[in-house]
DNA sequence: TGGTACATGTAACATGTTACATGATTAG
DNA sequence: CTAATCATGTAACATGTTACATGTACCA
C-alpha cells in the first residue's frame, strides 16, 4: 500500500473529484467579484446566473462548506452574524479552470408547460386558455426586462461575454412569444357560457 | 382523536400528497396509451415527453413503485422477468386531473453552456470557439430532427396537443441556431498559429 | 428595553443520476 | 449445455428544495 489515507478519511475531504457546474459557476464568481460571504455571493449569483441557473441560498451554504472541506476554499473567520468570507485558493482556481476546459454538459430540459399542453385537452373548457395566458403573460414581462437590462448594460459598457448571455434569454423569450402565438385559435378559446352547474 | 391511522402507516401509504410533474406525466401517459410495464413505460416517455422532459429508467420504476403504494396504480402479477404491467386506478385518475387543473410551474432554468460562455474569457484561445462549435452543431441537428418529425405527425394526422409541444422545440431550436449565429466573431476564432508548446 | 421583523445559516426531505445485481435469451 | 450479452430492475449516491432554528438590528 503506497498511501496511508483510508477511505473514512477521503470521504470527508475527498478534493479529486470533479466539479458540478453549480459549484464552477460559484468558484468562478468569487474569484472574479472577490472574497465575500454566503449571502452576499447568493444575492450576486442571484444577478449574475440567475437568469439561465437556477439554485437557492442553502444549495450554496452546502456547497461552500463541501468546496471549504475539499480544499478549493478558505473560509475566514467568523463575524457576530456567523457569517465567513470564502476566497478561493489555489486547488479552487485548478479546478475551476479545468471544468471549464472540459467543456459544458448538455441541457436537461424540464418545461412543465408541455406537459399541461400536451394532455390539454383532459382540462375543462377555458382552463387550457387560462392557464396559456398567465404564462405569456409572465414571459412577455420578462422579456421587456431583458430588453431593459441589455439596453443598460449596453450603457454601461458590460463586456460581451455577459451580454452574451443576456442575449440568449432575449431570443429564448422571443421564441416563446412567438410560440404563443402561433397556437391553435381553440387552445385560447375561453369558457364563453360561465357554465351554470 | 377521530383517526386511528398513526403516522408510521402513512409513511408508507401516504395517499394525499400532490402529484410532482413527473409522477402526473407518467399517470397521463398510462392513462392515455393503457396499461403498461415500467420498460415499456420508460421507452413511450422517451418518445412522447423526452424532448422536454428529461428523466430516467431508475426514476420511473421508482415513481412506479411510490404511485402504487400511494394507490394511484395497481400492479399486476410479475412475468418470468418479473415485470409487472401498472394500470391507472380512479385516484390515479383524480390524482391527475387534479395536478392538470392547478397548472404547471414555472421552468426552472439549467444551461451549463451559459456558465461556459460567462467566463469563457478565462479559456485558452480557441477553446471556446471549439465548444460552441460542437454544441451549435447538436442543436441544429436537433432542429432537423425536430422539422423532420414534424412532417411525419402532419401526415399520419397526429393531434395539435402533440404538435403544439413539437412546435415549442422548434422554435426553441431555431432561437438557439439564432443566439449561435449572432455571437461576437471573436469567439469563434480557432487558434490559429497552432500555439508551440 | 422588550418585541418584531428580517437576515443568516442548518437540517430534513424530495428528486434526479449513476452504478450495480439479477436473470433471460441467444450463439456457439 | 455453457458462456456471453442484453434487458430489467434495485440500491447507493449526488443534488435540489422546503421548512425550520437562531440570532441581530431596528423600532416603539
């Protein structure tokens, strides 16, 4: 046996395995914005890859304790509030680079949406309209805010490598509109009569 | 007390809960196509539902599982490779519809390409251009595929539910081949000199 | 100085993914 | 009849989500 360090062991500090693109996209924020705290780095992922990577606030704790375990973070003290500043380290700044050296996954697709579309016609009548509306709704709003914020970050002079990705979830959004619009007349068709009974 | 169930019983048949979206996709589709086994299953999502609902043979059988105890299914008796063929009970029904009328929920999203290009000023020259390259690649073969079986439910008269969903991935793959072509022509650049080590 | 609302972090739970075990079919 | 391969199902693990506990700052 060359290494003495046995399993109980790595299973605590286990730094060889790869990283999760949650956990590259949290390494690659806090080595561009700086050192800063669980909160803060939730609120700037919030901003930053909120808009195309979804994860809530206890997914970073956990992840910031497992990086800080596995040597890609240091973690300094803590302030009355518990709360540490993480700056990452060496190994982290290896790691992330070699993630993204290997390149992105593939999307998983998960559009509930469809899922209702497809079995619409089990919906009683209206119900398929009503629920078609609430979601454009909710993408044409979104869409006017990307427009927005990619006129501002156009004023401010943001690098295309940001605007880039803003640039996908204009033309997403434009797709889903236009997707809208394009149904079949009968899927909006509301429920004319208010149905007595 | 007026109930005599304990908890320890309702953990194992816990009948009431809601529905997740790929527990009501699964209802649906047996409730639409008839009764099935878990293979079969498997193989019908992947047609019906797989382009914009990722999930997998283990995710299946164990949902398969969770849905009979929870008696939305009855299984029948095992055949010589003890697969058992699942049939959709009145709750499973009930269950469903009631999923169906609340709506669906809003996608979250997850593209690990965008991470990529978020900091794809941290990859070595050409890099990049590589893997956007490759995934531009994917996506407009999807979108062919897509067009192609498009035609094909047209002509054997396939139902606009089905082809409503089929529409959506189309024009998603058209906004992706979009957002591809107007990228900043530096990050297509390959490296070009070749780089001596 | 007490209380209320909010910020922060933690732990339990639900879901998704990967890797393995088992047995059946088929080729030799 | 035996071995290899494939189909099917299971179990362990990784990740994501929700609900809770703790304490701090602000306000009356």
């Amino acid at each position: 046996m060359l290494s003495t360090v046995d399993n109980a062991m790595l299973s605590t500090m286990d730094s060889q395995r790869g990283l999760n693109a949650t956990e590259a996209a949290l390494l690659g924020l806090l080595r561009e914005e700086g050192p800063m705290a669980g909160s803060q780095l939730a609120q700037t992922a919030q901003t930053v890859i909120g808009e195309y990577w979804n994860l809530t606030r206890s997914q970073i704790y956990r992840e910031l304790t497992a990086l800080t375990s596995g040597g890609f973070l240091t973690a300094g003290p803590p302030d009355p509030r518990r709360s540490r500043v993480y700056t990452v380290t060496a190994a982290g700044e290896a790691a992330f680079l070699e993630w993204l050296q290997a390149g992105p996954a593939d999307m998983t697709p998960r559009l509930p949406l469809l899922i209702t579309v497809l079995f619409g016609a089990d919906l009683p009548p209206g119900r398929l309209a009503e629920i078609l509306d609430e979601h454009e709704r909710r993408h044409r709003d979104r869409l006017a805010e990307y427009r927005a914020l990619d006129a501002e970050l156009i004023r401010i002079g943001v690098g295309p490598y940001v605007r880039a990705t803003l640039a996908f979830g204009i033309r997403f959004e434009e797709a889903v509109s236009r997707w809208f619009a394009e149904l079949p007349a009968e899927f909006r068709q509301r429920d004319a009569g208010g149905g007595g009974g």
